[in-house]
C-alpha cells in the first residue's frame, strides 16, 4: 500500500513546508513593518503578502483533496507531477504578488489550471471505480490498450 502513496505523501509534505514557509513571511512582514495581530491592515506591501499566504491557505484544502483522489483513483505518477506544478505555481503567485498585485496573475491562472486537470483526473478515476465495481467495466484499462 506505501509503494502505491510514497509519491502523493511526499508532496503533501512538500506542500505543508510551502505553506509553513507561507505563514513565516506573513510574521516576517508584521515585525517588518510593525503591524501586531489581529490587525490586517497596513501598507501595500504588508496587505500583498498577507492575502497571498491567506488565499494559498485558501485553496490548500481544494488542492490536497483532488492531489489525494487523483493519484488514488486515477494515477500517482500524474497526479504527484500535477501537484508539484501546483506547488510551483503557488511559490510564483506568492513570490509575484509580494512584488506586484499584478504579477500574481499569470501563475494563479496556471495554479487553477492545474486544479483543473487535477480534477478532470480524479473524476475520471473515481467515475471508472464505479464502473469498474458495479458494471465490470475497465474504461482506463480499455483507453490504454
């Protein structure tokens, strides 16, 4: 069972680090520009970083649910190489939006495209499960050969 999640476990921890690192520039930015907690408001470069590491949290949850359904239902490999794209997408959108509100686009597009596809894989895993389990019909099995 551990050789068929090693990859998805892998970048689930992956993801938990980028999200660590996410958190740690937010206190980083409060110190910096001496802004205490509850408070969410401050200069532009404060707010930019603040809403970049709130919307990756965000959409964390989304990506480790469809990261998880497609590698178990449809394929590891792709569904592990999906997420590391999603991953690197997300650096880039955080990276990008520290500079610039601007430059969060290009990679949030590319990070929502990737859930897509995510999604597409996991759906299509779970709907050939079903099929599979309750008709005896293989869609994957008869797409490959």
């Amino acid at each position: 069972m551990l050789g068929e999640i090693h990859l998805l476990a892998a970048v689930t921890v992956l993801g938990v680090l980028e999200q660590a690192y996410f958190f740690l520039q937010v206190i980083y930015a409060r110190r910096a520009f001496g802004i205490s907690p509850p408070k969410i408001s401050g200069p532009p470069e404060f707010e930019r970083i603040f809403r970049a590491q709130v919307n990756s949290s965000e959409y964390f949850p989304i990506f480790l649910a469809l990261l998880w359904q497609a590698g178990l239902f449809f394929n590891q490999g792709l569904a592990a190489a999906l997420g590391l794209l999603y991953l690197c997408s997300r650096y880039c959108y955080f990276k990008g939006y520290r500079t610039s509100s601007s430059e969060r686009l290009a990679p949030i597009y590319f990070s929502a495209g990737v859930l897509w596809v995510l999604l597409t894989a996991a759906a299509l895993g779970i709907l050939n499960f079903f099929l599979f389990h309750y008709v005896g019909l293989d869609v994957l099995r008869l797409l490959t050969v």
